[in-house]
C-alpha cells in the first residue's frame, strides 16, 4: 500500500513539474510573438514616417539645395528617434528596412531596440569602433537572424547565387550621405573575429583584407574590389553549425 502511495505521490510531482513547465514554455513563446507583433508595429509608423520626412524643402542654415535639405531633415527625424542612430540600411528584394543603431559596444543593441526596450530581436548594429561617416574603410552591422523572418532573416537567401543576380545592391544611409553598395562576396564563416576587421594599419594590409574576403565568396560576384573602395559588411548568424554566421561584403558605389 505505501508503495502505491509513494508512487502517486511520484506521478503527481511530475504532472505538477510538466504543467509548470508547458505553462513557462507558453509564456516565452507569446511573449516572443507579442515581441514580434510590436516590433513590426514600431518600426512599420518609423518607415512611413521616415519616408514622407522632408517632404517640405524649406531652406536651413548651410543647406543650399532641396536635396541637401531633404537629407538633413532624414537624419534630424532618426537622430530624434534615438540619439544613438547611425543610418538606414535597405536591401530590395527583402524585409530588410531598418535604422541602424551604434552603443558602446557590440553587445547593448543586440539585447535592445530602438526605444531602449529589451527585445528578442534587438536592434541592427553598427560596430561601435566605426566613426559611422566617411573616414570608415568598412562599415561593419549586425543583426539577428529571427524566426519570423525579421531584422537580417533574409540575408541567408545571399547563399543562392541566383537570388543576388536579382538583388546585388545594398542600400545604406548614413547620417551624412546616401550610398549604394554592390555586394562583391558572400560566404559562411566559422567566426566572425577571424573574418571581420574595421580598422587598419596601411593600405598594404587594407588591401590583403580585400581580396581574402573577395576568395571565400560562395560564387563569384564578379564585382572588382581594391584599396581605393569603401565597402560595407553585414553579417547575422546562419545555423550550418554552432557559431556560424553569413557574412556579405558590398563595396560602395
């Protein structure tokens, strides 16, 4: 009789435990898509607004043309969004259409979005060692790879060569110009400190990094790369095994 008792006893415990653990489970996951659903919300009133900014061209001080004005109205509206905002990145073709965010370091805005909330999805990142203008060789950003297809989901197509013939372009604002990118490699890395540098001693050593990336592409992209170009580098985590990630390389235009 105490056995059979003991046992219910011990079948209990384990219901109970399941039943905590289904309820924590649930939790997670509609936390994950309430996550989700407000996040596409935010960022889908911050695209509309962020296109139809500067519709009036109203001169400002130092500001000679309407273009140069629509600009500055375009960084004014994402410096007042968040002060830590560096740019635009958009890539046709995909869902990738976002601010561009740069801390401190590159762990902050991997755990927080653009109104300083901590997120699943985090926000796409420049590297902090850029200056985020025009004296950076490469302008690296970051950004997860999430399941519902958001933030930098769609740069995995990239390992289709048959995709970045219909989109080889990137396009990245920053907070001081507009630039288009041509993508000249993509490819898998097993790391990305071993494949990612930012700042660099000579034009020799510049030069070198240029052409070992433009060898590990998938394909040949058949864009010509050297000392004198400006490239941007985007990279999100891919899942070929633990700490993969894809990484693109597109130079600017």
């Amino acid at each position: 009789m105490n056995f059979l008792k003991n046992k219910n006893v011990w079948i209990i415990l384990l219901i109970v435990l399941l039943l905590i653990l289904i309820f924590f489970s649930s939790a997670k996951i509609i936390a994950y898509i309430v996550d989700g659903k407000k996040t596409d919300r935010v960022y889908d009133e911050i695209r509309e607004a962020y296109l139809d900014n500067g519709l009036e061209t109203n001169a400002k001080d130092g500001l000679n043309t309407n273009e140069d004005n629509l600009y500055y109205k375009k960084a004014e509206f994402l410096l007042g969004i968040n002060k830590n905002t560096a740019g635009w990145i958009s890539i046709l073709g995909t869902k990738v259409d976002y601010p561009v965010l740069r801390g401190d370091d590159n762990i902050h805005y991997l755990k927080y979005n653009l109104e300083e909330k901590r997120s699943s999805r985090g926000s796409i990142m420049m590297d902090y060692r850029n200056a985020g203008d025009s004296r950076d060789l490469n302008i690296t950003i970051y950004g997860h790879n999430m399941k519902d297809d958001s933030m930098f989901h769609d740069l995995i197509s990239y390992k289709d060569r048959a995709f970045f013939e219909l989109y080889p372009k990137v396009q990245f604002d920053t907070l001081e110009r507009a630039g288009e990118y041509s993508i000249f490699s993509v490819y898998v890395a097993d790391s990305i400190e071993d494949n990612i540098k930012i700042n660099f001693s000579d034009e020799i050593e510049y030069s070198e990094y240029l052409e070992s990336v433009k060898n590990l592409s998938l394909y040949d992209c058949e864009i010509e790369v050297n000392a004198s170009d400006r490239i941007l580098t985007l990279t999100t985590c891919t899942y070929e095994k633990k700490g993969a990630n894809l990484i693109i390389h597109a130079k600017l235009n």
